[in-house]
C-alpha cells in the first residue's frame, strides 16, 4: 500500500524502497531502448529482433514482477482508480500536494501505458519484415497482409512509446526541480526519504528474480523457437 507523507524534512529517513530487481529492470530497460532506436536508425535489424526479444522478456518478468516482488514494485501499491488519479492531478499545484513514496496514481498509469507499448512493439516486431532482407522470427507464421498491418503497427507506435518516455522524463524533472522529490535517485539507490509512518519495502530477494527471468527469457526464445 501507498502511504502519503506530509513531514518535516526532521520527521523524515531514507527507506528502501524499490527493490535490486526493479532497479536494474529499469535501468536495463532504458538501455535497450537506446540500442533498439539506435540498430533501426543504422539498418541492423538482425541485433534489433534479438533486443526486441529480449525486451519482451523483461516485459514478461515485469509483469510477474508486479505480484511477487518487494511491495512498492507490486502493481496493488499503485495502482489505483480513475477517481484517486484524478483526485492526485487536482492536488499537484496544491500547497497539500500528496506524496507517495512509491509511484502515485498518476505514475501508476504511466507505468501500465509503458508496459502495453511495449508489449505492443516487441509483440508486433516478431511479424515485421523490411521487404528486403530482415523478416521477424515469426513473419512466415502469419498473411502477407497481416504482416503489412503489423510492420505498420510497429513503426507507428514507437512514436507513441517515445512520447510517453518523454513525458515520463519531463515528470521526473519537474518534480525534482518543483516539487523537490527526487524521483530519480531512488530508482538508483533503492532508498527515498520517507515519514515515520512509512514502511520499508520488503521481499524483492535478487536470486528470485532472476530464476523468474531466465524463466521469461526461455519462454519467449525458446517459445519462438518452436513456432519456428
């Protein structure tokens, strides 16, 4: 559960927060969209569907990342109604703005946004084909026309994708810079100053997740592989 916090900078500690796990899901995410936009910009569409595929394993183990991982990643601590998002946008300009320590409402959304854009794009990229040279590991599985419409899906929505990355980027800046919460080095450190009444997010434990991992990363190679 997300806890709001209205304290003193004298009430306040720093906690842990997210998990080793969520850290380097994040920063690792962040990594291979640079080299995915960067291999499809320089044409090496081969190294492009490995990442692609990889992506979709990480995506995999964030989704079950959200129910068995230290209690700020799971989905229930943040993601709330349409009313209690609403309710946070009325409040940022506020002189009683909530705090979260974990995502808030509004942050939650972006969250699931993320992780359907890019479900979508490394989902669409297994049927793509540049009708020269590179097809998806999965291209010959589905119509010519089909394959059209989701090549076409695929190029398009990365804009989508990259819109809400920067509006992620610009939320992180604003509240560092306006509203004082850093965003940003809680997601490197793994601890945010929090109040007395906060608690730290427990369980996260780095060998289960990456048992879960490899188990994403079989699943999607592994899985395509046979289809193949």
């Amino acid at each position: 559960m997300t806890h709001d916090t209205r304290t003193t900078g004298r009430d306040q500690a720093a906690i842990r927060v997210w998990d080793l796990p969520t850290r380097l899901f994040h920063w690792g995410l962040v990594a291979l969209i640079v080299a995915m936009v960067a291999t499809a910009w320089r044409g090496k569409l081969d190294l492009h569907m490995t990442l692609g595929q990889i992506v979709l394993a990480l995506v995999l183990f964030r989704l079950v990342w959200g129910f068995v991982g230290n209690r700020y990643a799971r989905f229930g601590s943040f993601v709330a109604g349409p009313v209690a998002a609403l309710r946070y946008l009325a409040s940022l300009f506020s002189a009683q703005n909530e705090r979260h320590v974990g995502h808030n409402p509004l942050g939650g959304y972006a969250v699931l946004a993320m992780l359907a854009l890019l479900l979508l794009q490394a989902g669409t990229g297994l049927f793509t084909s540049d009708d020269i040279v590179t097809d998806g590991p999965l291209y010959s599985k589905v119509s010519g026309s089909t394959s059209a419409l989701l090549s076409t899906i695929h190029r398009t929505s990365i804009w989508v994708l990259l819109s809400v990355i920067a509006l992620h980027v610009c939320a992180s800046l604003f509240y560092l810079l306006v509203k004082k919460d850093n965003l940003i080095g809680p997601m490197l450190t793994g601890r945010k100053q929090a109040g007395p009444a906060d608690d730290a997010g427990g369980g996260g434990h780095p060998l289960l997740a990456a048992i879960i991992f490899a188990l994403c990363l079989a699943i999607v190679f592994g899985g395509i592989a046979m289809v193949k």
